[in-house]
C-alpha cells in the first residue's frame, strides 16, 4: 500500500519540522510543509494529498485561521481529510467544523499527542473516513450540549428575545425600560456566554439569535 500524502501547516518552524519528521517516521509521505494557512490553500490544488494537519490559530491574527482554512478545504476538496491540532479546546470552532461535516476529521491537542501511534492511528482513521476527537474535546462539546441559554441571566434572556425579533439595542431600551448602555452590556455578556468571540468574520448578534431560536423559542 502506497505511504499517505500528508501536508502540514504550523506557524512555529520547530514544531512545523518536528511534526513533519514525526509523520516520516511513522511512514507518510509529506508532501507540503507550510507556515500560514493561506499559502497551504494556494498550494493544495497543484498537489495530491490525502490529509492535511494543521493548527487551529495561525497567521496573521492567530484567531482561527486553520479553522477557516479547513471549512475552505471541506467546500473545495470535501475528498481531503482533515486533522486539526490545537494547544486548547475551542469548542466553538470544534463545533462549527463538526456542524460542516465530522467524516474524515480529527481534532486533537497537542499536549496530549503523546506518541507516533497517536498521529498515524489518527491520520489512517480519518483518511478512511472516520472520526477522532480527543477525549477532552468529546467531554467539553458533551457539556455543551446543555442548554446554552442556562447561563444567562433573566435580563439577558429579556435581552436575547428582543434581538431575535429584530429589535436594535436602541428600540429594546425603550421597550425594557433601561439605558443602551445597559443593553449593550447585556448583549456583550450574551456573546462571551454563548461562547461567541469576535473574529471580525461571523455577525455575532445573528449566531446568538440562531442559539436563541435553537435552544430557547
């Protein structure tokens, strides 16, 4: 059976090259080493892969760029497995790539990668098709399943309700009786509970609508 072809993309030069001869040793082929997402994009189409591995944040704002880079993989070559390794659990980014479709991806941490049988296990399961989630993933999104809406306050679920109907924050004042000051500060512990962190991309004020119209309408 011919090696799988690999490529990989991590800011950090030490850990882009430790990985890079971690999968050698456990028998890949790589075939791409890179050190921001967006140059992995623009070379994935004039090579043949299998998987791709890369980190969750990259350059230029080490926000979330291997999560955009892999949902733009997913859209334009759905046949790519995907592994993502992170330093933390980012249950909103797991869950939005979850929510694109789990077959052929893998999130692990990187702490927790403790040997080559972790990387190749994980690679030829996901290659095949499969899943894998590091149990502290599976344990943190398990948790989240609760209702998302538990954590708000009773003003702030007032609040929520009244942005689901469209209202701006200047028109659920005058309805709540209360400053917009107030109302923004409401809608800004609204997003931070909801788990919603600005990265200058997503309309935080629609996402917490859809969790409202998920969870509690």
């Amino acid at each position: 059976m011919p090696a799988l072809r690999v490529a990989v993309a991590d800011d950090s030069v030490l850990l882009r090259e430790g990985l890079v001869r971690v999968l050698r040793d456990a028998g890949f082929e790589v075939v791409g080493a890179y050190g921001d997402a967006e140059t992995l994009l623009a070379e994935v189409p004039a090579i043949e892969l299998d998987a791709v591995v890369l980190d969750v944040r990259m350059p230029p704002t080490f926000r979330d760029e291997g999560v955009r880079a892999a949902l733009e993989l997913r859209r334009v070559h759905p046949d790519i497995a995907i592994l993502l390794l992170s330093q933390y659990v980012e249950l909103t980014y797991a869950h939005e790539l979850l929510a694109a479709g789990s077959a052929g991806l893998g999130y692990l941490l990187k702490d927790r990668v403790v040997s080559l049988d972790d990387v190749r296990d994980a690679l030829h399961r996901i290659v095949a098709g499969g899943t894998v989630l590091d149990p502290e993933v599976v344990s943190q999104l398990m948790a989240r399943r609760h209702d998302p809406l538990d954590a708000l306050t009773p003003r702030e679920r007032e609040v929520l309700e009244l942005m689901a109907q469209g209202r701006t924050n200047a028109a659920i004042a005058q309805t709540l009786h209360i400053g917009v000051g107030a109302v923004e500060k409401n809608v800004s512990a609204i997003f931070t509970k909801l788990g919603l962190d600005d990265t200058g991309e997503d309309h935080r004020r629609v996402l917490a609508v859809v969790t409202y119209l998920q969870n509690g309408a």
